[in-house]
C-alpha cells in the first residue's frame, strides 16, 4: 500500500472510531425519527415480550443519517448479539453461508448497502429471510442436487440510500421498511450539544446551532463539522465555542451558512453561469466539474433540490430563482444553455 493511501486509510479509520465513540447506544437517546422509532419500539417490545426474534427491517435514507446506528441499537434492545457486514464484502455464497449457518437465536445480522449484493447470493439470502433455511447446492450437472440446512431464527436488517435498486423480491420479505428523513436545525443542534459533552468540549447553545445551521440535515455532518470546530476554538478561541468561533471556524473551512461545500458550489455555478441556468444534463454537469455523475446525483444533488436551487426537468438541471439570488448571478437573456434565436 502507497504512502498516500495508508495515510487515506488511517484518516478514514480515525473518523470511524469518532463517529462510534458518539453514537447512541439505546433508543431513548437517538435524536429524531419520532415516528420511526415509536415503529421500532413497538416491535421491540412486542418481540421480548413473545420472546421471539423480531421481524425483519429495511432501514433506507440519504447517507449519515444513523441506519447502522439504528441497527446497532436494535440489537442492544433486544439484548442480543450484532453481526454486521456489507453487500459488496458478500463476493461468494460461501461467504453467506459461512455466516449465516453459525449465527445464534434471535440475532440481528446488519447488511449494509444491501442493494450491491450480488444476484445469486441475493436468491440464497431469500430462504434464509422467509424459511430460516439455507439451500446449498451439492454436485453439478444430472446428479446435482440441492441439500437444506435449517438455521435459527435471526432478524435482519438491511440499509440502503437507494431504495429502488433493491430488488422487488428481497424487499417482499422485510417486515418493517422504514425511511429516514433529513434533520431540522433544533434536533442536530441538540446532537452536537450532546456530542461536544462526550467530547468534553464547551460549547454554548448559539455555537451549536450555527453548527447545526451548516450540517445538511445529517448527523454525520453535524459530529464532523464539531470536530473541526473544536480544533479551531482549542487553538484560537481557548476552546470555548460560540457563535463567532463556530461562524469563523466554519467560514474557514468554506462551508457556507446553507452547509454548501466547494463542489456544491461548483455544481451551481456551472449550471447559471457555463449553461445559463439550464437545462443541462447531469453527465455534462459532472464532465465540468470533474466529478462522477452518481456521486453528483446521490451525495450533492438531493441536497440542493431540498434548498430549492435545483429543479431536475425531463430535459435536464434547471436552476431556480432563490438560486440565482443567493448566488448573485444575473439571468442570461431566454434563460436557457443557449440564446433565444427570435
């Protein structure tokens, strides 16, 4: 491994310790989702009760808003152990098999990313969520023949930010599918008040929610912006955080008081200035700015369509006029990519 990705790899290790360290560990602490965790707890209460494992769920949301969170406090709730892996870790069936045929009763098995499972293993993971058995296929060609393993009863719980790409029969056999909506400013204003008491870092109210302000909705967001704000205030400001330390720590770091970022930014001023404030496909969008087009239509573009800047049309992008206003760029004449002819 290069110099450059074991560095990438112990950053992104660092940010996974700190993101777990602040994590809730039971339902009554998780900020938010009111109605989803009253679903959740009914079904809890109902499975220790009976005594039985509970039902299985999908867990789907644009990213960082706490699905693995979630599924990690199912299992604490139900008091029993946690197994957690990822759709695109399941290369072969083996992998599952190996897996599923030692997991104990009434177990939560997390998979995350569940839409990147691969077709085959996906059809071995249906006897499992329906029937609690695991069919393996034994021999090839004539003599070939399918052979049953029984396996104890486990609830699963997958988590997906595409909802759509998970397939119609895997769906079917989740019990609880359930969405979870992006934040409003006073709910991350109490995480990152939380956060900074883990942290043991002063921060008053104001300095969370300008914080807050800036979080795109997402806890994840939220805990990353305390971190770099926290450095700030401990090196500039005697590590007290309020709302002038956040204000300059955040200004520092370029993320505006809407929380847009370099690159949303970018994606914006493409669209009003390069293409006149559209139409304008994501492909060509992404081609200027030297990112994905996915990475543009999963992580940036749902967020500034909730801001109220970006229209997607069946002809392309289009820029919307609360755009325009924040950003201080005056219309093209016709209002397109290009000129009106008459």
């Amino acid at each position: 491994m290069s110099a450059d990705r074991l560095v990438s790899a112990r950053i992104s290790d660092d940010e996974q310790q700190f993101e777990a360290g602040l994590r809730p560990r039971r339902l009554q602490d998780f900020t938010g989702q009111e109605r989803l965790k009253e679903n959740l707890q009914i079904a809890i209460d109902a499975a220790r009760q009976r005594g039985e494992a509970m039902d299985h769920v999908l867990l789907y949301g644009p990213p960082g808003l706490g699905k693995t969170t979630l599924a990690s406090i199912i299992a604490q709730e139900l008091e029993v152990g946690f197994q957690q892996t990822s759709g695109p870790v399941l290369q072969k069936k083996l992998d599952l098999s190996g897996i599923l045929s030692t997991i104990q009763d009434r177990q939560v098995f997390f998979v995350d990313e569940i839409h990147r499972l691969l077709p085959d293993i996906e059809e071995m993971l249906y006897s499992a969520l329906e029937d609690f058995r695991l069919d393996i296929l034994i021999g090839t060609g004539p003599g070939a023949r399918t052979h049953s393993i029984p396996i104890k009863h486990f609830t699963a719980i997958g988590a997906t930010t595409r909802q759509g790409l998970v397939s119609a029969p895997l769906r079917g056999r989740f019990g609880l599918v359930l969405r979870l909506n992006h934040y409003d400013v006073p709910e991350l204003q109490h995480i990152v008040i939380r956060s900074a008491q883990l942290l043991d870092t002063d921060i008053d109210a104001a300095g969370a929610a300008e914080v807050a302000r800036r979080s795109r909705g997402t806890p994840r967001i939220a805990n990353r912006l305390l971190r770099r704000v926290r450095d700030y205030a401990q090196v500039r400001a005697g590590g007290r955080i309020d709302a002038g330390v956040a204000t300059k720590a955040l200004n520092l770091l370029e993320v505006d008081p809407f929380g847009l970022d370099e690159i949303d930014r970018k994606i914006m001023r493409t669209v009003l200035e390069k293409f006149g404030g559209g139409p304008v496909g994501i492909n060509t969008i992404a081609a200027s700015i030297g990112e994905e087009p996915e990475t543009i239509e999963e992580v940036y573009e749902p967020y500034l369509i909730q801001l109220g800047f970006l229209h997607r049309s069946p002809r392309g992008r289009m820029a919307t006029d609360g755009a325009y206003e924040y950003f201080q760029v005056p219309r093209r004449f016709g209002g397109g990519a290009q000129p009106d002819l008459f």
